[in-house]
C-alpha cells in the first residue's frame, strides 16, 4: 500500500483561511475607525474636568481664607491677571499667558486649547471647524464648544 505524504495546503484550506481573515477584519476595522477621535475626545473631557476641579480648589481656599485669598501664588495682584469676583471665582480662565488656569489649558501659541472670545475649543472640537460631529451626547466634537461661568464657577461644555 503506497502511503500519501501531505506536502502543503490544498486550495480550499487557503481560500478557508482567507475568508476567516477577511470576517475579522471586517469586523475590527469599524471599531478601530474612530480611535483618534475618541482619544481627543477623552482628552479634552479630561482638560475640563482639571480645570473645573482647579476652580473648585480655588473657591473652596477663598471661602477656606474668609474670603481674602490671592490666588495662584499672587496672580490676583498681577496687573494683567484675572482677579477673584465676590464669589470665589476667577473673573475669567485666559485672558493672560499669566493666570495659572491658562497654562493648564495650554492656551498659547501652539498649545492644545483656543479661546475664542468667550468660548474655548480644545483638541476635539478644532476651533468650531471640526467636521467630525458624531452627535453622541456629552462628547466635545463639531461646533461644540467650551464656556466659562464665572457667577458659578462653572466650566460647561456648550451643545449647540
């Protein structure tokens, strides 16, 4: 009896491995499709949440200091800083490269952050020109923006 010896693949075994290959990569692309924008996403959640946390230390120093507090290691006496208002709060986050608010925001020349007026657009929503607007509720993307509340203290993403 003459024995078979098995040398290689048959045709349908590489036309089998292809298909299994082309399934899987049809399946891991779409995830991977948006990757960079959620990661810019994130990242500008993430920015805002240290400045809203920022704020929250500075009110809670000022009330902490019965309400006579110079905050930023002096900035409040800067003559181009922004001062605290009568609640707690700066008046504004970056109308200075001096106010410590504005360097966490990176908001200079080539820094992540641009304001706008009173609007702040980080990496995710590109200065109100990002085309990228996914509608996913809560996520900075398109024309959303950034807005600073200083009565509140409050530092909003804006959904329009």
């Amino acid at each position: 009896m003459k024995r078979l010896t098995h040398n290689g693949f048959t045709l349908v075994e590489l036309i089998f491995v292809i298909v299994i290959i082309g399934v899987l990569a049809g399946v891991a692309i779409p995830k991977f499709a948006n990757l960079a924008d959620n990661s810019k996403s994130t990242s500008e959640l993430a920015t805002a949440s240290s400045v809203q946390s920022a704020l929250d230390a500075i009110h809670g120093e000022w009330i902490t200091n019965t309400c006579d507090f110079d905050w930023g290691n002096g900035q409040n006496s800067a003559p181009t800083a922004n001062p605290l208002n009568t609640a707690g709060y700066p008046t504004a986050l970056g109308s200075s490269t001096d106010t410590p608010l504005n360097y966490l925001l990176k908001n200079t020349e080539n820094g992540d952050w641009v304001q706008v007026g009173s609007k702040y657009y980080g990496p995710a929503t590109k200065n109100g020109t990002s085309t990228k607007d996914r509608n996913i509720a809560h996520k900075p993307e398109g024309n959303d923006y950034w807005e600073y509340n200083a009565t509140a203290g409050t530092f909003n993403l804006i959904e329009p």
